[in-house]
C-alpha cells in the first residue's frame, strides 16, 4: 500500500518524507532507509518456530535494557533489540508501542539539551508511532489509502489503538514544539484530533495522559489557535485526580500554565510537591520519575528568567 505509507509520512509539516530520503525508522541515518516503509507496519505473516524464538529472544533482550532505563545507553540498548525485532516480525503493534515510547522517552528524557540529537531521535518516535498506528488499525490505513488526512483518518482508529496514538502524538507535539511556533501550528490538527480520539476511548491511559496532554496543549497554543487558560487548568486538575503520584503533571502544569500566567506561588508549590516525592512514588515508573524530577530543578534554576 504504497499511498498509505506517503499519506502518513507526509502528513506532517516540517517533517521529510521517506521518499525524499529520509530514513525509515528501523534503519541508521548511515543506512539511508530505502525499503518501502510500509513493511514497518504491514504483518509478516506466520513465523515458523525458529523465527519466533529469534523474534522473542530480541523482545527480552530488549525488555531486559528497558528496564534499566535510567541510563540512556539502555535506552539504546532496548532500541536496537526492539528494531532487530520488528525487521523480523512487521506490523507488531506492541514492539511499534515499545519503540515509540523508547524514542519518545530517550529525547524527552536524557536528550533535552541536544537540540539535534533531541529532535532526530524525537522525530524517529513519531516514526515508528505512524506505523503503529496502521498496524494497530486496517481502517485507519484504508482512509488514508483513499486519500483522507491523518486526523480524519484516526477517528477510525479502535480503542486497540491507543497506545500507539498516545506515544505518536506525543513525540509529534514535543517535536513539533522543538522545531518552532510555523511548525507547532502546522502539526496542530493531526496532534489534537490523535489525543482526542485517546480521550475519547481510554481518558485515563498512561496516568490520565490524555488529560495531561490537553492541559499543557491548552496552555501552549495561542489564543487565536484554540488556546484557552481556563481549559488548560481544568484538564490539569482532571488528570490529577484521576492520578495524583505522576509528578510529570505537576511539572507541565508548572512550566506552561504557571508560567504563562505568571502565578509564582503556583509554580513554587507545583514543584516543590515534585521534588518533595519519593523517587518510587509509582514503583513501577522510577526512572520516569527522576527525570520528571530532573526537569522540576532545571525549571527551578531557571525561574528568574521565567517571571
């Protein structure tokens, strides 16, 4: 499905699509990535016995690196196996999840301040979440074959899907907001309508993300964009209750809405209730949690610049 492949990966402004050159996500820059991109996401088929060992022994091996993932050399790690894997395996929805997580999460949390290694490895993750997306759903590719824009086309996509969406419009806000404003607000309709469509389905996925998502969203875009101060506070406060430990909330509603409002107090308690909790406050999301920690002392650090 060639069309399908060039309707997800043009539909992104400011992004280089794969037939113009750039790589796709499973190879190296150094590779050049000319195989058709669709086999990220189209199904290889049955394995035989021999495949499937091969395909689950990269999966734990990558599982394993993943789960030191307070280094970014185990980012890496995981990344590499997981890639191997799903070369073997196309059109895996739960590895495309794995790898647009690991992206996502190896930028945003060990990368900020290399811009360009930030924004390659970011834009690798919005990559692998346009694969993960139409393998998780025939009829999201089937709208896009027929010629529909990526955000009609995910409000097809099943609850199956979220996942996918939630890590895909993820990277692609964080990248899109790293390249600069033209860029945000040309990606602004396909990232709003994938998190709507997570709101609508699993409100409360990944420690009420959607409504994380929308706070800081509301808080960033500019009025005349649908940017609105009063919806931001109050998707904040929603994902808060629903999820009160994940400190990350606190550091978005801190450094986008505190800041725009130019509420000091606000931003003091915010992070000081980030830096305050317990590394393990979600045992399962240490390293997570350190980086959300992280980010609260360089914002700290950085107030008298922000007010």
């Amino acid at each position: 499905m060639p069309l399908v492949a060039a309707s997800i990966l043009c539909g992104c402004a400011g992004r280089k699509a794969a037939w113009e050159g750039a790589p796709q996500p499973s190879a190296s820059p150094e590779a050049g990535g000319s195989a058709a991109v669709r086999k990220c996401y189209d199904p290889a088929g049955t394995l035989d016995e021999a495949t499937a060992k091969q395909v689950a022994d990269l999966v734990a091996q990558g599982d394993a690196a993943w789960a030191e993932r307070t280094s970014p050399d185990a980012i890496r790690k995981a990344i590499a196996a997981w890639e191997e894997a799903a070369k073997i395996e196309t059109g895996n929805v739960d590895l495309l999840v794995k790898l647009t997580r690991a992206h996502y999460f190896l930028a945003d949390g060990y990368l900020r301040a290399d811009a360009k290694a930030y924004l390659a490895t970011m834009d690798k993750g919005v990559s692998w979440g346009e694969c993960a997306i139409a393998a998780a759903s025939p009829a999201f590719a089937k709208k896009l074959e027929g010629g529909a824009k990526l955000h009609e086309a995910v409000t097809v996509v099943p609850k199956e899907g979220v996942p996918a969406m939630y890590w895909y419009a993820s990277a692609l806000g964080k990248w899109a907001k790293k390249k600069g404003f033209a860029v945000l607000l040309g990606q602004k309709d396909n990232v709003k309508a994938t998190m709507d469509r997570c709101l609508a389905l699993d409100p409360e996925y990944y420690y009420a993300g959607p409504y994380r998502y929308f706070g800081a969203y509301y808080a960033v875009a500019p009025s005349f964009a649908g940017g609105d101060l009063n919806k931001s506070r109050e998707f904040f406060e929603k994902s808060l209750a629903l999820e009160p430990r994940y400190l990350g909330t606190k550091v978005l509603w801190a450094q986008e809405l505190a800041v725009k409002l130019q509420d000091e107090d606000e931003f003091d308690r915010l992070l000081g209730e980030v830096l305050a909790a317990p590394d393990d406050i979600i045992p399962e999301l240490v390293p997570e949690t350190l980086v959300e920690k992280q980010k609260a002392k360089e914002l700290m650090a950085q107030k008298d610049e922000l007010f």
